[in-house]
C-alpha cells in the first residue's frame, strides 16, 4: 500500500516550518551541521533506523509521520493530487511544444526548464521543495528535469549510480503525473525496500569508469533486485512520486500501441554536499566526477558545493575529475591549487557555452 494523504495536510503542515521564505530569512526550525566527513555514509533521517525519534518526526503531523513511514519502509511515496491541475496542464502543454522540436525517436526532453517557464514552475513547487526538504533534511537544490511523452519501459537502475552525493545520499527524484496512467501505458515500475541496497560505484560491479557499460549495469542490478516485488504505480494526473535515489525503478512494458504516458520528472539534491557523477568516478581512486558547476533551477545559478562551507577541499585534476580532501590533509601546493582553479574556470566556461546552446535550440 501507499501512503494516503491528502496534498493540503502535506501543504500546510510543512509550510508551516518549511517553507523558502523561512529557510532564507529566518533561522531554521531544524538546523544541521555542514561540517560532514564527506566519505561517511550518512543519508537522510527519514531513512535512518531511529527516525521516528527524530524531532522532524515527532513535531510533524499524523499525515506527514505516515508519509514518512511510507518513504522510509519502500523507499517512495505517492502523493496524491499534490500538484494543481492548472499547472499540469501547462506543464503538459510545455511537454508537447518540446517534442516538436525534437529529432523522431525522442524517449525524452532533457533540462526543458531552461526554455519552458511551465515546466520549470513544476520543478520549483513550492510545496514539493518543502517536501523533499522534509525528507532530505537540507534545502532542496532542484538540478535536472526530464519530460516524457510515452513510457520509456527502461530497464531497473537507481539513479544514485548517475548522481549522488557526498556524503552519500542526500538526492531523491519527484515525478510528477501530467495525465492519468493506467496499467496499459507503461507505468513507473518500482521494488519497494531496494533503496536499502548499498550504494554502488562501477568498481562494485566489477565495471570501468572510464567506459561505462549501461546494459551490464541494469543486468546486474536486475539480479540485485530478484527478490524484491516489482510494484507497478498507476496513478492521476497531478500525482507526485517521491523516491530516493537509491530506490530500484523502471518503466513497466506499454501494452497497448501509441499510448502516452505525459510526466515530468525533477531530480533534487540537499545542499551543503558535494554534488557527484558516480558512473563516471573511481571511490577506490578517489576521483570523482564532480557537478561543477551545478546548476539551481531556482535561482538559475552555480549550486556551491560543500567545499565552499570550508569543510572540504576540491581539487580539480584534470577537466574530468576531481579529489576531494578533508581539510585534516596537507594543503597541495601553489601549483597543483593554481591548476585546480583553472580547471575550474574553464569548467563555468563549459557551462555558459552549453547553456548558451541549450536556450538557442
């Protein structure tokens, strides 16, 4: 079963302590520490064994504390009719104008909040950054959109294996229904309590960073998952699902031909964390593929990493790569902190050029 819960229980109580306005005007109603060891394996409260002592939980209402079983028992949530119809419609409509313009075989429109003021009102709900900000405990740092047409029947995966963070966990995805899904149109496929599968990096499956195979990863996650439930998700429009990114999900068959399957899908981080690309990073090597820049769909601006909370240092290796150190490490030399910032520019110049291209086509 799923959590029931009525989207203005969700809204008002988490308002209440939740909302933007607060988070950067007044102090926070449950503050926390950004001084993490970045390597530890934290995550999120809400997943943690003793959540319900935590005070988030305990100061929350009856519909929210369930809404918190639920994500901390599966992994998701529904919520259902969280977003109002005026805005799926328009979000919708925004969906259908990008595929348009996009090449025939398009399974789905990435980032279209630069171009679609609808799709990127979506993202920024205010109710769901108080949501995730809920769950994740930090402030909610909307990153990427992806719009669908038609169920993508994509094979299992986590999305913590394409974006992560360190400390690790602190990321989830919202989607949202832009019509009514039924069983025949392909819909979200999850297995519920796999979110509590570890977290992996390529050199876990036993694949190379440099050149990794995505077909050997979802097989491998397919036997990772055989003894999970796969739990098919038909849902109305205005619906939101709310998963970790640890959680195992696809896209369940389309059986029946031409069907649409409209929705969009925002993937969140918290902030104060290092913002990373696990498929394309070495753990074992201590390289990572940092987000860098990261961009905040709310402000349209470079999200900081936690380095520059001055808990951790980042040092750019090469255009790819990055180590990141404790600031309990030797301080590298001129040299090596000179490259690293060149890196890094050349970095925010990558950016604007491929914002540039994003907003022309």
């Amino acid at each position: 079963m799923t959590a029931s819960v009525r989207p203005s229980q969700v809204h008002e109580v988490v308002d209440a302590g939740w909302s933007l306005h607060n988070l950067r005007s007044q102090p926070r109603l449950y503050p926390w520490s950004p001084r993490m060891e970045p390597h530890l394996v934290i995550g999120p409260w809400v997943l943690q064994p003793n959540f319900s002592s935590d005070a988030r939980y305990e100061q929350a209402d009856a519909a929210l504390q369930q809404l918190a079983e639920q994500f901390h028992e599966d992994g998701y949530v529904v919520v259902p009719g969280f977003i109002a119809p005026g805005l799926v419609s328009a979000a919708r409509a925004a969906t259908e104008t990008e595929y348009a313009r996009q090449p025939n075989g398009t399974d789905r429109v990435l980032n279209a909040w630069r171009r679609q003021p609808a799709i990127r009102e979506l993202a920024c709900d205010a109710g769901t950054l108080n949501l995730v900000e809920f769950l994740l405990g930090r402030r909610a740092v909307p990153f990427q959109t992806l719009n669908f047409r038609a169920g993508t029947q994509q094979r299992a995966h986590a999305d913590s294996i394409h974006f992560d963070t360190l400390p690790a966990g602190f990321s989830c995805g919202v989607w949202v229904a832009l019509e009514d899904v039924h069983d025949d149109q392909g819909p979200l496929l999850v297995h519920p309590g796999s979110h509590r599968i570890p977290p992996s990096y390529p050199e876990d499956f036993g694949l190379d960073p440099n050149c990794f195979d995505r077909e050997a990863y979802e097989e491998l996650v397919g036997q990772q998952v055989a003894h999970y439930e796969p739990r098919r998700l038909s849902v109305a429009a205005g619906d939101a699902v709310v998963w970790a990114s640890d959680l195992v999900h696809g896209g369940a068959p389309v059986n029946r031909a031409g069907a649409s399957r409209y929705s969009q899908v925002t993937h969140f981080f918290g902030a104060g964390c290092v913002y990373v690309t696990p498929q394309r990073s070495s753990r074992a090597d201590g390289k990572y593929f940092v987000r860098d820049p990261l961009v905040n769909v709310v402000t349209r601006q470079p999200e900081p990493h936690s380095g520059a909370d001055a808990d951790v240092r980042l040092i750019r290796s090469s255009y790819r790569h990055t180590r990141v150190d404790s600031l309990s490490t030797a301080e590298p030399n001129w040299g090596v902190r000179q490259k690293s910032t060149l890196i890094g520019l050349a970095r925010q110049v990558g950016w604007h050029a491929a914002g540039w291209r994003h907003f022309r086509r």
